[in-house]
C-alpha cells in the first residue's frame, strides 16, 4: 500500500511556509508589545511633546494671529513661550494654529474657551505613478 501526503504537509510548500511565518510573525508582535520599555521612563515618555493642530472659534474681527498667542499663553505661562511653540497659523479656511504640545498641555488647552478641537497633525504619504515615488502631503 503506497502512502499519499497532502500538498500542504510537503515541507517545501509555499502555503505552509507562509502559514508558519504569519504565525511567527504574529507570535513576535505581541511578545513585543506585552514588554514594557526598559529604556525610557514611563512619565518621561507620557511627557514627549508632538504637533498639534488646534482649531479655534475666533471672535470675528480679532487679529488671528494675537489671538491664538492669547489662547496659548496662559497654558504654556508666557506670550513668548507661545510665539515659540506656534509652527503656523491657519486663518482662511479655518482658524487655528499647530504648536508643539505635551499631552498635560493638550488637556488644559482643551478647557481654554474659544478651544473647539485639538489634534494631533498626520502626515499622508500618496504614491506617485512611478513605482518607487512618494510624495508627502500633511499639515507638518
């Protein structure tokens, strides 16, 4: 009597080393996100700055500019830490202002009146016709 083996349990199937590698793959993933850093320390981490795009419902006839710093000032505790923190200033189609904010600095923003939304700023990656191109579309 001659033994048949399935396709799939032939060692150089394509399918099963595809099966194996997934799962492998998989297996890895979360034994990495299960593990804490060791490098950085949890509040140091939670304290990191990124851009924000803050939106904002400017009194109509108030310069944009004066009153984005007015909004920002009393969070970051000075008129100049605000200059500094400003990356942009949106007036046209919507009024706000991108700034570089830690997640406390979010929250207090959030509570300033005139505040309608803050965001964290993304960058959209499209890719071009040609293979390999890739052109970066973002507000940062």
């Amino acid at each position: 009597m001659k033994k048949t083996s399935s396709p799939l349990l032939q060692p150089r199937s394509p399918l099963l080393i595809l099966l194996f590698l997934t799962a492998a793959t998989a297996a890895a993933a979360a034994a990495m996100a299960a593990e804490p850093e060791q490098n950085a320390p949890p509040a140091a981490a939670a304290q990191e700055a990124a851009v924000h795009i803050v939106y904002v419902d400017r009194p109509e006839g108030a310069d944009a500019e004066e009153f984005h710093l007015r909004t920002l000032a009393p969070v970051l505790g000075s008129e100049q830490k605000a200059k500094d923190s400003v990356l942009y200033h949106y007036k046209q189609a919507a009024s706000g202002f991108s700034a570089k904010l830690n997640p406390q600095q979010v929250e207090e923003l959030k509570k300033q009146p005139g505040v309608l939304q803050v965001v964290p700023s993304q960058t959209y990656q499209l890719h071009g016709p040609q293979s390999g191109t890739t052109r970066t579309m973002g507000l940062m």
